[in-house]
C-alpha cells in the first residue's frame, strides 16, 4: 500500500469513570451583539479540531489536508503568498509544495476555520497574532505575514512553530465593503452571517479573519468501543485524559442516513455512553449544538453560522464525538494576542474526534469486496484511517487481501487528488 495507508501502532491508556447526563436546556435569552458591545471592543472566535481515534481511542497520524479544499480561490495559502515561503531547510532539503502537503502531510489534528469576529462602536485598529506551537499555518484570509518553521518531511513531529499576524487591520462597523467571491458555492461564506464589523487589511475586505493548520499533538479526549454483539451496538468509553472538565459532549451515530445522538455535560473523568437509537433527526442536533455554543459565548448568530458552516460536514456518515474544549486547552493550543487588548475575549472550539466504529468498518468493508464506489465516498477522507484499522483488525473476514487493499488505496489516491486546490 502507498504511505497514505501505512500501519501505525499506538499506546493503550487507563480509565476512570464519572460525568453529568445532559439534559434538555432551554435557548438562552437573545444577544444583541450592538447592545452587548456599545462602547468596547470586543472580540469572538470559533473553530474546529478535527482528529482519528485510534485503537486506543487517542488521535492517530492520518492526511488533514487530503482531498478537497473547498475553500475559494481567494483564499491565501503558503504556495500563493509571496509573504509566507515554505523554506528549504538548512541541509538543503527541498520544501513541501502546497500540493505534496496536501497528498502526503501527515499529523494528527486538522484545525479547521477559526474565524475572528470583531465588534466596536466606532471605527478601530487592531494588530492580531495566532501562534501555533505544533503546527502549521495552511490557509488564511485576508492578507497575514506568517512565520513557519521549515516543512520538509512527510510526518509532522510535533515540534514544527507557527505564527500568523494581521497588522493594521481597520474595524469599522458602519462600512458595508464588497466582499470577494467565487462563481461556486462554498461553506466559506457561511460564517459571514453575523452582525460582525466589517474589516480592512492590505488591501483585501473581509467580516472575520479566517485561517486554518494542521497540527501533531495530543487532545484531552479518547472514544473506545467497549462492547458489542449481535444484537446490540457497541457502547463508547469517553475518557477525559486529566484536563479540566469537558464543559460537553455529544455521542453522534450516522449510520446508512439514520442518525442518533446522546449529550453529556461536564465529563470529568470518564463516561460509558449508550449506543442512541438511530431514530433522532438532524434539526434537533442542530439546535442542541446552537444552544451549547451561545452558552459558551458565541452570540446567537455565530454559533448557527458555526454549525451552517459544517452542515455538509459534522453530519456526514459515521461515529464521532463532538465537545466543547475548555478555554485553557485552546489558549494553549493556539496562544492569541490582540491590541488593543479587547474588553471581551469569547474563544469556542469544537473537538471533532472520528471514531472508526463496527458499523463504520463494516459498512467499508462491504463496500469494497462489492466495489460499490458511492459508498466509498461517502468516507472520502477517512478511507486512509479507516484501511489501516481494517489492516490490523484482528478478525478474519476483514483482512483485505491485495486485491481489495489495492482497491481501497486507489479509491483513497483518487480522493485525495482529483479536486482542484480551490474553488473559483
């Protein structure tokens, strides 16, 4: 098989139990980001980490930047930036193009559009920094200066630093600029739909500033199947790893178009979660996410277009948990400084941790041994995880002989190559 589905081996950790049901919550009273904001500068983020478990339910190296971008062409990144060269390093080893990352990077976290909202009375200038400690900068908007370290090899090993800046960015809530766009529809512009000011920076207009990594380290989560038969699915053991405590956690199941979901509060140490009937329907989900965003601090009309903006994504086929990380685990992954400092900070991300489940592989495999392609896709950019679990799985029936490893690792080099880099 290529590199993209190599055998990777990983640690087996401990647990503990203990963590809060959720329980129905009422929405929240209306923000009025214009009363909320009268006379401060404020400031909001939201953004997704997204990862593989692996059999020990911790993230596993995989390819974050495989298949398409769907980001439009505007969209700067560290080919088509004059400001941001990935630089051959000091033994002369030449530097990853924008392209071979895109096919070949592994890590084991894709952090996914972070957006910066800004709100002020008035017109104001801000100077922003992001670092990223194990990581790199891979796409941004509008025009940043970001300093990398030297990307040479195909595995990130967790000590590659990261930093974006925008200087001189001009906050001005009475503008009504044009924003850029593409001829084709992108989730991109989802996140626009706020009451956000307007911003201005070289030369280029935007309501957020937007960018987007990939990473190696590690999350305070881990999601392992426990048991199952026959007759049942498996139950999943949710183990906070010994941070703070999970502010929330949602269970979700995608399986053949009938999705379920269970919602947790507060995992301190560890939670077994029910395997929820697959009889629930996506809207409630949504509003569910809505709720816990706002309580986090988003304003009614960042948290819907968070989740308008992964729509197409968080619900796709398959198992996976999603959870709010505490502040200080995003602060520590990704350290932000403003100035002038803002008299309110709201930072929210969401982990998004793929759980490679029994109906998830057996799905897959099926699906291979009846070449049916369609289904295949439907996985696009998990197949690589998804092949190397297959490849180890200790029982018979899904050890794929060569023919059917060649399938899969076609269907995957195809996935992970035949889009465009961007959208026009």
């Amino acid at each position: 098989m290529t590199r993209s589905i190599v055998l990777l081996t990983a640690m087996m950790a401990g647990a503990v139990v203990s963590a809060v049901p959720a329980s129905p919550t009422p929405p929240p009273p209306a923000q009025s980001a214009t009363t909320e904001t009268a006379g401060e500068l404020r400031a909001h983020e939201w953004g997704t980490f997204t990862t593989v478990a692996g059999p020990d339910g911790r993230p596993i190296d995989w390819l974050p930047l495989g298949g398409p971008t769907d980001l439009p062409c505007f969209v700067q990144h560290y080919k088509n930036d004059p400001l941001a060269k990935v630089r051959a390093d000091r033994v002369g080893l030449p530097a990853l193009s924008y392209e071979q990352a895109r096919s070949g990077l592994r890590g084991t976290v894709r952090m996914e559009t972070p957006v910066l909202y800004f709100y002020a009375p008035r017109q104001t200038v801000v100077n922003v920094s992001v670092k990223f400690p194990r990581g790199i900068i891979t796409e941004w908007y509008p025009l940043a200066a970001t300093t990398q370290e030297n990307v040479t090899a195909l595995t990130l090993k967790g000590g590659e630093t990261a930093r974006i800046d925008w200087k001189n960015v001009v906050v001005d809530p009475q503008a009504a600029p044009a924003f850029p766009s593409g001829s084709t529809p992108s989730h991109y512009y989802a996140a626009r739909a706020t009451d956000a000011a307007s911003l201005s920076t070289g030369g280029m207009n935007e309501k957020f500033l937007f960018y987007r990594g990939i990473g190696s380290f590690a999350f305070p989560l881990a999601v392992t199947p426990v048991a199952s038969s026959v007759h049942k699915r498996a139950d999943f053991k949710v183990e906070n790893l010994g941070g703070p405590p999970i502010p929330n956690m949602i269970l979700f199941e995608n399986q053949r178009s009938k999705v379920g979901f269970r919602a947790y509060r507060d995992v301190v140490d560890s939670v077994v979660v029910d395997p929820a009937s697959l009889s629930g329907d996506l809207e409630s989900l949504r509003r569910q996410l809505e709720t816990i965003l706002v309580e986090r601090g988003l304003f009614e009309k960042e948290a819907r277009a968070m989740v308008k903006t992964w729509d197409d994504s968080w619900f796709e086929p398959g198992t996976r948990v999603f959870y709010v990380l505490p502040a200080s685990a995003v602060d520590q992954a990704l350290p932000l400084e403003i100035f002038p400092k803002p008299a309110q900070t709201a930072r929210v991300f969401v982990g998004r941790l793929e759980v490679l489940s029994d109906p998830t592989i057996n799905i897959v495999h099926n699906a291979i041994i009846s070449n049916d392609t369609a289904t295949l896709a439907l996985y696009n950019r998990f197949l690589g995880p998804i092949a190397e679990r297959l490849a180890v799985d200790p029982r018979p029936r899904f050890r794929p002989d060569q023919t059917v490893t060649n399938m899969l690792d076609a269907a995957y080099k195809a996935y992970i190559a035949g889009f465009p880099t961007c959208r026009e």
